[in-house]
C-alpha cells in the first residue's frame, strides 16, 4: 500500500486536492508551469495536475520513447 492509498496531498503548491499519481521529481521538472517542490525524490498529483502535467510534456515523452526505438 504507498503513499497515494493512504491519501496523500497533491505536491503542488495551492492545491490541497488528494493525490491520484506519484511520478520521480525529475520528471515532474519536466513542466515549468507547475509549481512543484522537486527536492523530493517522488511528486504527488491530483488528476487536475497531471492532466496538465501530461499536456505539457507530450512532445519530450515521445522523443524519449522513440530513443529506445
């Protein structure tokens, strides 16, 4: 059972929405416009944040799939 089970908060700032994902830190700076605390090793997001999440870095997702061909 992790974090978002136990109902853990959305990492980002303003939101107090419950976690429905968690993905690495890294990744999560991948999006400038959300306003994260990536000194953590793993992001909690709501479903509205990562659908913006998502949005923001479909372009980079892709290319890094088409590298391991």
């Amino acid at each position: 059972m992790g974090r978002v089970d136990k109902g853990v908060n959305c990492s980002v700032s303003g939101c107090s929405n419950s976690a429905e994902r968690s993905i690495s830190g890294s990744k999560a700076s991948m999006a400038s416009d959300l306003q994260v605390n990536t000194s953590n090793k793993r992001v909690y997001l709501c479903r509205q944040h990562y659908k913006e999440w998502k949005k923001a870095t479909k372009e980079d997702r892709e290319n890094e799939r088409a590298r391991w061909g």
